[in-house]
C-alpha cells in the first residue's frame, strides 16, 4: 500500500482521526457498487440464444420472450434485474475497510463458474428415460451443465486498486496528527 515514514524528536503518539477513512470507505464502496451495477445492466450479451423467457415466475420478476445471454468471461445481463438490485455494500465500523456483496443466491455462480446437473429434484427415472440417457451417452450428449466464470465484481475492484490507494494515502495523511506528551 503506502509507506510511513516519521521522524520523532520528542516524546508524543500518532493519533489517528477515522472519521476520515470511514467516510472514504463508504465512498469507495459505493464507487465500486455503482461501477459494478453499471457494468452488468447490458442488455443484450454476446453469448446463447434462450427461446424462454428468465427470472423467475414464482417472485414475479418473469420477463417473457428471447433474450440473449452473456458469454463466457463477460459480465452477466440484466434479464430481470435481481443481480444489479442485490448489490450491498458495507463499510467496516472501525474505518478500515469496506464489502461489496451480490445477495443473490446465485451471484457467485456467476462471477465464479459452477458445474452441475444430473437427476434435479432426486426424482426416480423410468426405464424409458434411462434407455434415453443411454443413447445420449452413447451418442456423446451428456446433461451436465457447466456455467463459465462472467467475472464482474472482481474485474471492477482490480480496475479500482490503485484509485482506491489514493484515496486511503490522502485520508491518511489529512486524519494523522502528532500530540506531544509530557516527557519523564
């Protein structure tokens, strides 16, 4: 991060004022939240063509119709909004730092990849969907599903490093003070 460097010629302490860096905290999260909500509200990505509609029915956030999907190690779109919407961010009580979090369940399968599928809900197969998952095997059509990492989060706060360093060296240096003690 930044050097300290002091000279002491007398007998005092470093007194810290944070109301400074509490402040910047809270802006430098809110900086990044921003930039973050900015740069998944594309519309329209470059990846896969889905016929359905996304989101989900049940919460009511269901946008019918095509639409077409980020691809892989570009930043998620915005189909319905709960990914923006879920952005929080939290500045630490004792001024030394800040979290930018995505609420939604599913935010880290975005910006990390995920890989799944199989038999969802441990439903039992019938002897006529197992003959077919033979046939797709034989055929090499396999059912899992692998979801590419769409970094976002990530991609905002290592564009926002050495901004951030600024800052915290300018709030440092306006919320540092010497007072002198008395001397034995």
């Amino acid at each position: 991060m930044s050097h300290l460097k002091l000279s002491i010629n007398n007998w005092g302490e470093v007194v810290l004022d944070k109301k400074h860096l509490r402040a910047l905290m809270r802006s430098a999260g809110n900086d990044v939240k921003s930039k973050t909500a900015r740069l998944i509200s594309a519309k329209e990505g470059g990846g896969r063509v889905y016929r359905g509609g996304g989101g989900s029915a049940y919460r009511g956030d269901y946008k019918a119709g095509r639409y077409r999907a980020s691809a892989p190690g570009d930043p998620p779109v915005t189909v319905t909004g709960t990914l923006k919407r879920s952005l929080r961010t939290y500045a630490f009580k004792n001024g030394e730092g800040f979290a930018v979090r995505e609420r939604a369940f599913y935010s880290l399968f975005q910006e990390a990849g995920a890989q799944g599928g199989g038999n969802p809900g441990g439903r039992r197969t019938t002897p006529r969907e197992r003959a077919q998952a033979r046939r797709h095997r034989a055929r090499s059509v396999f059912n899992t599903r692998v979801l590419a990492p769409r970094p976002h989060l990530d991609r905002v706060m290592k564009q926002e490093e050495a901004n951030l360093q600024r800052r915290v060296r300018t709030a440092m240096d306006q919320g540092m003070t010497w007072k002198e003690t008395k001397t034995l």
